[in-house]
C-alpha cells in the first residue's frame, strides 16, 4: 500500500510529489530512456486529450480551420527566421537516413512559423482571401532543452498553435481579445486554473512579435507557469516571408498576422499541481477518464449476501453507463482499502461503495474525491444525486485553485519588501516600476538580481492598472508608469 | 476557368488526374520543398479527421485506450526490431542538436512496435492486467522512400496503430476478427470504398507476424491498394522484448500480441480516386467539409431583384445551419458558372442556386454532386428534400464503387489467360495456386515475372474460397490448394 500512495506532502516538498504523482498516477512513463521523450499513458492522455478537444472546438467556433503541416522544417526557412524566433541552437536535425548522409539535412519543428508562414506566402492573394484563420492540433514540437520535466519541458512536447492573416492590425488585435476569451472559457471554466493575462514587457516578447500576451498561473510552489502565448506580429513575419496581398485599393501590401500557441503541457502540469492533493490527482468531473468507480464490500465467508452485492453493484453500473458516466465497477480480488487508494490516487471523482449495509437500507454510500466523509445517497436518486455530486466536485476544485491563487497574489512599494516576498511566499507580486518598453530593462536586470531570479511578468491586460502620481519604480526610483507583477518563474 | 479545372479524364490518365485533384481541391501542398513531406490543407484535412474520428470512436468502444508514445526510438529497441519488422534501411536518424552532435543518436519512428514493445515489457506482470488494448491515433511515422506520392507513399506519412495485448491465442484471432469488422464498418459503410479482406501469403507477411491480414481495395488504374493490415503477432515480439506476464498457473508466460494499422493516406487516397470524376471530388455526404453551397443568380442591373434573391439565399443558410448542415452562402463577386466549378472541383455534395426564377416559384434550384441535372425543390420541404439528397448521394457513391469493384474482379485457369487479363484489365484476377506457404513462393516469383509485375495478395478471409480436386496450380501445374488472387500493386 505505502509503495502504491504517495509518499510526500505536496505543500512540503512539491516537487518530488509532483514526480511521484505523474508517475504512480500513470499519467506519464519515463522509461523509454531518450532524455526529454516521454511516453502518455492512457490515463494521462485522455485528460490531454480533453484539453485538445476543448480548445479545437472553441476555436472552430471562431472559424478557425485545421491543417497540418510536416514535423520537417526546410533550413533556409529556419534561417530566416532566425532572427525573429530565435530557436535555432536548440533545433534538432536530420542528417542520416538508414547508414547514409542525406543530401540536404531538415530540422524538427521548434515552432510553426518557419514552416507555415512560406506557405502563406503562396496561398493568399487578394484582400478577398483574408481574413484567414488556421491551426494545427495533436502535433509535437522539438527544442534540445538540457533540463526535462514530464508536462513542464520536454524535448518533445504537446503543442496547439493558431496561425491567422488579416487584412488590417485592427482585425488582429480583435483575434488577440477573442484569444483571450479562449483562454478564460476553457483553461479556468473548464479545467478550473485560474491566471492573469498579462502584456509581456518589451525585452521579454517573442522576438518576431511586436507584443506578446500570455495567460500565467502559480504552481504550489508559487512559481510562474505560463500556460499559452499570443503574439501580435504586426508585419514582421510577413515582412521576412513576403506575405503579400492586393488590397482593396489594389495596392500590394504586407499582411498583419496574429498567432495562438495554448500550452497543453504546461495546462496538464498546471492541473495536476493546482488541483491535486497528498492522496493524489484530483480532475474536474467532465475530464476525468473514469468518473465513477464502484466498490463491493463482500465478505468470503457470506456467498448469497456477496452475490447480492454484485449484482447490485452491475445494475448500478449498467444504470450510470446508460446515463452517459465514465464508469467501472472495479470488482478485482484487491481489497477495498487498496482499490480506494488507487482510485483516489488516479483522480476519480466519485467512489461508490456497496455492500451488506447498503443492500439492506436500499442506499449506497458515496464518497467525493474532493472530502473527506461518506454520504449514503438512495438508489432510485442516484442520477439526480451523482449530477449534483458532480457540481460540488467542480466548486471545490475551482474555490481551492481561486483561493490559493488570491493567496497568493501580494503587493509591494519597495525593493526590499519585494525581496522579503520573494523569498518568504513567491507567488506573484505587484510593483510600481518604470518602464515596461526596451528602457526599462536594466532596472529589470537589477531586480532579478536582487530577488535572486524573480522576473517582470508584464502589465495586466487587456485593462492595465493604474500608478498614482506618487508612485516610483522600486528600482530607480523614478515616476512609476506602470503596476508591473513579479515572479519566479518555470 | 480552364485552369481552375481538372484539364484531363480520369479514364484516360488517372496519374495526371490524381496529381490534380490533390492540387486543385486543395487537399494537399506539395511546395515546402522537401521532398515526401506534404502540407494537409484545411479542405483535405477536414476529410482525414473524419477517418481519424471514425476509427477512434468504433475502436474505443471495442476497449482500446489512446495513448501517445514518443517520435524518437532508440537505436538499440530499433535493433531488436529489426529481424522482425525491418525497417531499418529506410530510417531517418538525428544526430544534431543546434550545431552540435548529440550524444546518441536516435530514429524517427518508422512504426510503433520498437517503441512501444518495450514499455510493454514493464507495464504488464500478471495474466490479470491483460487483455490489453491500446492505441495512437493522429500521428506520423517516417521512412525514407524513394519514390513519394501524396496519401500513396510519403516520408512523413498519418499513422493510426492499435497494439494489442493478450493471455491466449484465441483472444488474439478475435481481435483480428473485430479487426476486419472496423475495416467493414468505416471503410465501407462510412466511407464506401470496397474491399477484399486477404490472408496473405507467408512470404510476403510483415515479418515480425504469423500471419498478415489486409484490406485491399483497386484503384481506377486497376493497381491494388492495400487499405490497412492486421497482424497476429504470435509470440515473436513477446519474446524479442521480454514481455511476460505470470499466468493462471503461476508460471511466467509470453503474451500474444495483434497490431492493426489502418492506411489512413490510403484510405484518403481510395477515397480520391475511387469516387473522384472528370470534374474533381467526390466525398460521402457526412465527410464532406462543406455539404451544401449557396449560389445566388442576380444581374448587377436588378438590384431590388437581387436583394431579395441574397435574402432569400441568407435565410436559407441559416436554417440549413440550424439544421446542423455545414454550409456556405458564397456570395464571392465570382460568376455563378465559376463557383460551380469551384464546388465541384471540391467535392460539395449539393449545390442550391437561388434566381429570380426561384423568388417567382418560392422553390430553389438543387443540383448533386453525383448526377447530371438540376431539380427544383420547394423552400418549405427543404429540410426532407436534402435528407433524401444526401442519401442518394451516398447511394450514388456506393453503387459506382461496388460496381466498379466487381467488374473488374476475374478469373482465370491458365497463366496465359492471368498475363492477358493483367494486361489489359490490370484489376484482381482469381486463380488456382499450390501453396500460399513458403513454398509456393517459386511459383509466384515465377508468376511475377511472366505478368509483369503482379503478386499474390493471398487468400479471402475469414471464408476461404474452396479449390475443387482437378484444379491445378497454373505455374507448377500440381494440385491447387487454394483460390488466390492477383493484381498489381502500388
């Protein structure tokens, strides 16, 4: 049983409890033994996968089309966009085919640009042709990261990326305000993780991006993980690959794009930190592989009691499955206490129990993954009961998460009450400060120093808040324009 | 308009058409410049995820879970394989990382047994955690071909595998027999592409296996298309992986194993060519990205006539998409002559064209794709009116393929008759064979080379077809054991 559970505290050492759940909760396998590639294991993909779904329906509402581009990247694509992305030292390349040199060698996608934005350049020619709205989903992208974590950084890793071309820089900063809404709808409606979206400063945007916005969580150690990125790039990327179209004056001019990158791994990792406890993983209702399990309490020495049990325990089961619910009736020779760890250590939000009691009293005894305690619910209600279960479930996750997030989100007027939170708490926290633009920077360098590695997040967006006269960056002291947040950050 | 269109007849030159109908339906990009590695654009695209979602949604309710393992494979899990599946001399290898090498190289999957085996070998110890069933869906596999086709043969190509795990070789031959059954209920009945389900002759299995299955369908050039495959796997990867689980009788065993790879590229391309015409695409009803298109006929100098017309065609897409119908008002400033064409082109099912005459009758004008004529329809039954269109449709696609299927399935008792049939009709050609064991291979090297090139695609399953006593084998002239069919492959 100890080998089974988890064997630390998540508030004491997260890290390691973070590894032990990802692991014994068979969301990911480590073992294939190529540094960075991991294996997704049934149970961990199907809340991937859910996290894809969400965000592929959403973003077809918005007409959005899916496509899919080669993992191969041609090099002189890659080059020109280097000066824009910036991923070439960690690129991955092709150079051998079975025991020969191949002639031209291609790299791995780090990212979508390089790829898609050539095609562009040949698929759009009028103003008529735009607005147009593409993205790929379920493909994997490839960076040689020297430190690797399963959902956090990987040299592989899940990737969801939106790529749209509009006629006008107005249309795109539209796309930019729906991508937030993205965002809002289904990272904290559905899957309960709360962030702020901030406005990225100037020195710390996507190269090839002229802003760069991104939705940001804390992690139970109070770390930053930032959970998707929107890029407005202007004509940057048109510019270098000669994205071109007549417009309406039928004049030839460069288009003004936008893209969307949600990180599904860092969505995975942010769910498992946040939303799970010491026993294990907890999962909104809607995402959880199995919903309800059920569990016979029998007795060896009692045939006809036990067979009463079963039977009770399969009616129940075919009656949720009719309902729609991911349900088992896990009814394997462990004993009852091993099946309520596992269970409630692979995150299933709703335990039944049966046996001689409940038969008797015509109820069965329920447990939410998110309390501790027992209810006995009657059977003939059980639809009505399991779906406002179901409800409670969803609450408890999303007051835990907005709880600890608001906790978490602190506000200083000095350097070193800063430093002092920093240390003490990490979690965000709010500061005057000078200038989010280029000049900004060194009183940026100065306080990452000073705090020993915390970085300026942004300004929030789209509704920045405002500085009072009075207030002076925490670093230099002069007029503070901006309430930047500060972080450490994954 | 000339060059909008497919320029040559499908009969006459089928290569030249294919080439087309990829370009001009926008189902493929060929132009990233890397050559086997192709662009899935929005249109094509669209289409494939719907054989993705069918094979998922029949599979999982047979038991299988998705999982996603790695593109990387390590050189020495590549070298187990290859006695069994080599693939070797076609894979592509990383060797670098930004301007560096890297440590150990690693491959690029060409198919998932050497990644996935394994991990199998750790995932299962008891007869208990078994039958196993899992599968990846939406991924690419690799493998440097030398001559590359869009969804015929590709460098990167769309994968779909199950790899299957079991206590018995019993369980092992059902699961083929479910196998054959998701061939039946998505090539077939969902996507109308028919087939003949081959036991393939020993010689000519995938190595790792006992014995292959496939689906093998004709295209329009009479060349074979094998459309998926199914292997019974024995114990020979089990063994090359160490996979054992501890049996009922407490003794360690191997498992037995299946794999199931559907061609989804072949399947598209099946698609493609076989329900193609002279005018572009042909595409099932629920396939189709956009199933009904709108075509307004208005004159520039009857504007109050035309106002009322667009109306009409707006109210009209509305309550089509109410109805759940993907659809396109396409109100373009192109001329109605050249959106049919357009539509065509693309495979839309059913065209509704919208003039002062239909105003006049309060009727609209309806064309399908599949027939020749245009037929009115009142506004007010268009709901049943395109229920019972796109049931013909279907109907319409179905029957041109099972005839075409049929007619050009033969028989013949003599090598002299196969070499004239293969040469004139190309198609699959029955004939009496010694032996489908190795060996009969002699023989149908010797068959090869008299017709040019065809093969034995083995015999019908699970019903094989009877010899009777006097037929011979019409190479060696000795008994015929089995009834087995020929053609040419792609």
């Amino acid at each position: 049983m100890k080998e089974l559970g988890i064997t630390v505290k998540k508030q004491e050492n997260f890290s390691e409890w973070y590894t032990q759940v990802v692991q014994k909760a068979e969301l990911a396998d480590i073992r294939l033994g190529i540094q960075g590639f991991i294996v997704h294991k049934p149970w961990g993909f199907f809340i991937i996968k859910k996290i894809y779904e969400y965000l592929e329906e959403e973003i077809e509402k918005q007409g959005h089309s899916a496509f899919l581009f080669p993992v191969a990247v041609k090099e002189e694509n890659l080059k020109k966009e280097k000066q824009h992305a910036g991923f070439t030292p960690n690129v991955f390349w092709i150079t051998e085919a079975g025991d020969k040199k191949i002639e031209e060698k291609f790299a791995l996608r780090p990212t979508g640009e390089a790829q898609i934005y050539p095609m562009y350049s040949l698929w759009f020619r009028s103003h008529k042709d735009l607005p147009f709205k593409g993205y790929q989903s379920r493909i994997s992208v490839f960076r040689n990261e020297m430190t690797t974590r399963p959902f956090l950084r990987g040299r592989e890793f899940l990737f969801f990326e939106t790529h749209n071309v509009f006629n006008s820089h107005n249309e795109a900063e539209e796309q930019i305000k729906d991508d937030l809404e993205t965002c809002r709808k289904i990272i904290y409606d559905k899957i309960k993780i709360p962030f702020l979206y901030f406005k990225r400063p100037q020195w710390d945007k996507f190269k090839g991006a002229d802003h760069t916005f991104t939705p940001d969580t804390l992690m139970p150690d109070g770390k930053r993980n930032q959970l998707a990125s929107t890029h407005d790039l202007g004509q940057n990327f048109s510019k270098a690959f000669n994205i071109k179209i007549r417009g309406k004056d039928e004049k030839e001019q460069f288009v003004w794009q936008t893209c969307f990158g949600p990180g599904i791994w860092r969505i995975m990792a942010a769910l498992i930190g946040i939303h799970g406890d010491d026993k294990g993983l907890v999962i909104p209702f809607e995402m959880a592989p199995l919903q309800i399990v059920i569990i016979p309490i029998t007795f060896s020495d009692k045939k006809s009691e036990s067979k009463k049990i079963i039977d009770s325990c399969v009616k129940i089961e075919n009656s949720l499955k009719k309902l729609c619910y991911r349900v088992k009736f896990d009814n394997s020779e462990e004993t009852p206490g091993f099946k309520y760890h596992k269970w409630e250590l692979q995150g299933v939000p709703i335990r039944i129990e049966i046996g001689p009691k409940e038969i008797k009293s015509k109820k069965v005894s329920v447990a939410l993954r998110t309390e501790n305690k027992k209810t006995q619910i009657t059977i003939s209600k059980i639809d009505k009961e399991i779906k406002k279960l179901s409800l409670k479930l969803d609450k408890d996750i999303k007051d835990k998460a907005d709880n600890y997030f608001k906790n978490n989100t602190r506000n200083s007027n000095s350097l070193d009450e800063l430093k002092e939170l920093v240390k003490k708490y990490r979690g965000f926290i709010k500061v005057p400060f000078c200038s989010v633009d280029n000049d900004g920077k060194s009183c940026a360098d100065i306080l990452k120093i000073e705090t020993d590695g915390a970085d300026i997040c942004g300004t929030l967006y789209p509704k920045e808040e405002k500085t009072n006269p009075n207030q002076k960056c925490i670093i230099c002291n002069k007029k503070a324009n901006h309430i930047v947040y500060v972080a450490k950050s994954y």
